[in-house]
C-alpha cells in the first residue's frame, strides 16, 4: 500500500506499508514468475522471516525542496532544487543519463528501443 501527505493540494510527503503476510508475499513472486524454488533461493530469508510473523514495515518521507518551495512562494520546486533536471529528465549538471556500455546491457539483458 502506498500514500501521500499533502497539504492544500500540495504533495509533500509519501510512503508505503511493505507487504507483511507470507501468503501475500508468495503470491506476488507467482504473479511475477517465480516458482517456489527459485523464490526460496533468492528470497528465502525473506519468506523465513514472515513464518515468525514479521511485524509490518512502513515509513514516509517529506520532500524538503517542496516545504522550501511553498515557505519560499514559488511556482516550482525546480526553482528551489540543488540539481535539477530540465524538461527531457536530463541532469545537465551530470550529464546524465549517459551511454550504456554494450556489454552492460547484455549482463542485464536489456535492449535498446530507438524512438522516433
């Protein structure tokens, strides 16, 4: 489950309450392909844990760009960040995002998709 914190329209803050119930956990490793086995493998301390009953998990985070931004008036949190990206989700600061070595895409088996 996630949630926001808002004020007079505003987001100021999310979380989310992590999934706590071992019949729930194993139902979404079936829904994303995981058989028993190989869930077990990678997560086995995960599934151990909610047989002894695993409290639940939740936080929230509060964005203090955005308390700045409102304290401060401004239209946007952009004017108020340290590093902003700009309209194309780059961070010119970092020149980032870069190039993606070849052979990094290969060990994650990923593919590129040119659009036009």
């Amino acid at each position: 489950m996630a949630y926001d914190f808002g004020c007079s329209g505003i987001e100021l803050g999310g979380g989310s309450l992590r999934i706590h119930a071992g019949k729930l956990q194993a139902k979404m490793f079936e829904v994303l392909g995981f058989t028993p086995e190989k869930a077990m493998a990678q997560f086995g301390f995960l599934i151990n844990a909610f047989k002894y009953g695993a409290p639940p998990h939740a936080g929230l985070a509060f964005g203090l760009d955005r308390f700045v931004s409102i304290m401060a008036g401004l239209d946007s949190i952009r004017d108020c960040i340290a590093f902003p990206k700009n309209n194309s989700g780059r961070d010119v600061m970092l020149d980032a995002p870069s190039f993606i070595d070849q052979a990094q895409l290969d060990e994650l088996q990923l593919v590129t998709k040119v659009t036009e």
